[in-house]
C-alpha cells in the first residue's frame, strides 16, 4: 500500500515578497513584481522590464564566503527550504538523515556565473577561471548545498525540465516517499537568469512582453491583448512528510499531495501542441491518481504564462480534462503578479494551492482587462476570492514538450 504524503512546511522567494507571509499578503492585494530591470543595462534589449527579487537579505542566510561561493539561484534555495524546515517544526538534531532527503528543480541552473566566469576567460584567460565555476553553475548545486546546509543523507538529485522543473522534483518527491525510500523530502524549485543572456535568449525568442511603459500590466495571462511573459526569479520550499510521521509528532499539516500525472507533447521543442491533448492527459492522469472525480476539484493554478500559445491551449486542456466542470473551475496565474520564474514557477504555484487551501482563498489573476473570446474560464478575474476549496490542481508545462499536473487536497 502507498503511503499518504502531507505538505509540513513552506518557504518562498519572489519579486512581491521574500517569506511566505509577505508573499501571501502580496497575493491578496494584487500586487506586481514587474519593474524596469535594475541588476543591469539592458539599453540595448529590446525588453526592459522583468519581475526581479528585490528585498533579498544575504547577510540574513551567508556569511561573505558562502555568498561569493554560491550562485543566485542557490542563495535563494537555501532561503526557501530554511523557511520550509523552519515552519515545519523539524528537529533536524532528532532526523533519521539517512530517510531525509531533497529533490530539487531547476531550469537552467548558474547562469549568472556562466556568463561571468566566460567574460573572464575571455578578457583575462583561462588561469583566472574560477575553481568554483562548475559548482556553482551546475543545476544540481542546489540540491547538493540544501543536503551540505541541513546534513540531509537521503535521496538526492536535481530536475530539469524547464518550465517543469520544480514540479517534476515535487512530485518525484511525493513519488519517494510514497514508496518508502524517505520520511521527509525538501522540495522545490529555483531559477536566477534574469541576465544579459537569459533577457537576450528569450527576446531572440520572441517569447517576452514588450510593454517596456507599464511593467506591472504587462503579464496578462488570457487577455486577449497579451503579448509574452515577463520574466521573474526567486524560489519556492516545501517540506513534503509521510503522514503518520507528521502525525505522530503532531505537526501543522497544510495538506495532503494526492496525485501526480506527467506526459509529453512528443511535438516541439518550444511550443505545445495546440489542442493541448497531452497536457489534459497529465491532468486526467492526476486526477485519477488522486481519485478525484472533475467535479471534485474547485481550484486550478494555471501554467497561464501570457503568451499567445500557451493561454488557449490550456484553457483547451481544462475543458477537455473537466467538461462541463471546467466552467466551474476557479482558474488563475500566480504569474500576472510575480512573473515566469521558469524552472522554480511550479514551486512557487504549488505553495500557493496550499495556501489556498489552507485559507479557503481562490488568488486572482491581475490584469484581466481585454478577455480573449477563445480564453472563456472564470479566470478569478483581478480580485481574490473566499470560495470553497476543497481540492487543488497546479499545471507546469515545459519547452520540450513536458506536461506535469499535480493534485493537492485538504485534510
């Protein structure tokens, strides 16, 4: 028999918040972390705005040395799972480490020393390249670091997926403890490429909003006006527990993960297939694992990325995964406010289902001014909503081809 698997504790990292506090207050008020990019010139891009994290304390988590010795998306890992462990009420002293252990997701990993340690091969050669490049770079820096930080001797590895990163890893998570090959996971995801290169790849792609004049209305997931994500970075913590250890320590359970579908378009490196049939086949593939009927689930944390693509191909998916339910659905995009931290937006997203459950809030989708008539959910249009929420899906889709749905109830 599998065993049941609850969320113990959270953590997150975002451009409207660093905390989960501050992180949900910014959720219920609408706000927007999309700002004119201030970590760079980008006078020469065609896009001038991302949704960076700003409120971010070094000093708070490292030491000079570790800071140096650490890429971005790894600081801000370890801020998100220090969190998690810490609202989960672990005795990290009494841990069995070796049934402890953490699966982390990344998209693209150390960009930012990539592009550093290339300048300085370039202009000063290849002696004064850095002994910690590949550490610091490699997407599996995270999951290594958490382990080194918490002593964690368990189950290890990092996930990349793209935009699917972290919701793999989570469920991956889930899966290892279901199967008895861990207790306690620490979960999540992580992504920093808010860089030259990162803003030039995905302008090359033609991928991002160019409403350079109005940052905080340029994600607009389902408007029929939207024209690209805008970039964000942070990262998203949770503690995922067997549920009698949970209960026999007496923890504070947010929820119970309950089902977890994954498919591939098998179509395109970059763009879904349009009439969205294996993205509704991971969400049918979750809702079976979890024994949810459609008309079960009262609220979907959409992929919802702003682009032309994804918007109606999703919107397809729920219709075709919930039928007649899916006009029923409470449906938002966490990214209209923080942006697409891309391999960590999964973690991120699924936090914010259990939070919503947790306070029986449906978040809304901000910037909801133009609808696209091939876009027609209940899209929680610009204000939050007490509802009802007994049950949760979160989508994650990445270049590709990756599809992951994952399934999250209360207790």
């Amino acid at each position: 028999m599998k065993r049941r698997v609850v969320v113990t504790g959270l953590g997150a990292v975002t451009p409207i918040g660093t905390g989960i506090e501050k992180f949900w207050r910014g959720i219920l008020a609408g706000e927007s972390g999309a700002r004119t990019i201030q970590s760079f010139d980008s006078s020469d891009f065609p896009v001038h705005i991302a949704a960076e994290v700003t409120d971010f304390d070094l000093d708070r988590y490292f030491d000079v040395k570790d800071a140096r010795n650490l890429d971005r998306f790894v600081h801000f890992a370890i801020a998100a799972s220090e969190e998690a462990l810490a609202d989960s009420g672990l005795d990290l002293e009494a841990l069995d480490r070796g049934r402890a252990g953490c699966i982390w997701g990344s998209g693209i990993g150390g960009l930012d020393e990539f592009e550093k340690q290339h300048v300085t091969l370039i202009e000063k050669g290849p002696r004064r390249v850095s002994p910690f490049f590949i550490p610091k770079l490699m997407v599996n820096a995270a999951a290594g670091q958490i382990a080194i930080r918490f002593r964690l001797q368990g189950v290890n590895f990092a996930v990349a997926s793209a935009c699917a990163s972290a919701q793999h890893a989570i469920g991956l998570a889930y899966r290892s403890i279901q199967h008895d090959d861990a207790d306690i996971v620490v979960t999540g995801g992580s992504e920093a490429t808010i860089t030259s290169m990162g803003l030039g790849g995905f302008c090359a792609l033609r991928a991002l909003s160019k409403r350079n004049d109005d940052p905080k209305t340029a994600s607009r997931p389902f408007n029929a006006d939207r024209d690209g994500f805008v970039m964000g970075e942070g990262a998203g913590g949770l503690i995922l527990e067997e549920f009698e250890h949970a209960k026999a320590r007496d923890a504070k359970i947010y929820g119970e993960v309950v089902g977890f579908g994954m498919t591939d378009d098998g179509y395109h490196i970059s763009a879904p297939v349009p009439e969205g049939t294996q993205a509704a086949r991971a969400i049918a593939l979750a809702l079976k694992e979890a024994e949810l009927t459609p008309q079960g689930v009262d609220y979907v944390n959409a992929h919802g990325t702003s682009t032309p693509l994804n918007d109606v191909m999703e919107t397809r998916a729920l219709h075709t995964a919930f039928g007649e339910h899916a006009r029923r659905l409470m449906v938002s995009s966490t990214k209209s406010q923080i942006g697409h931290l891309l391999g960590a937006s999964g973690a991120v997203e699924t936090v914010v289902c259990f939070l919503a459950i947790l306070h029986q809030v449906a978040p809304p989708t901000i910037n909801q001014f133009t609808p696209d008539p091939q876009c027609d959910l209940d899209y929680v249009p610009n204000e939050p909503r007490e509802a009802r929420i007994r049950a949760a899906i979160t989508n994650s889709f990445g270049f590709g081809g990756h599809n992951v749905t994952m399934a999250f109830a209360g207790l």
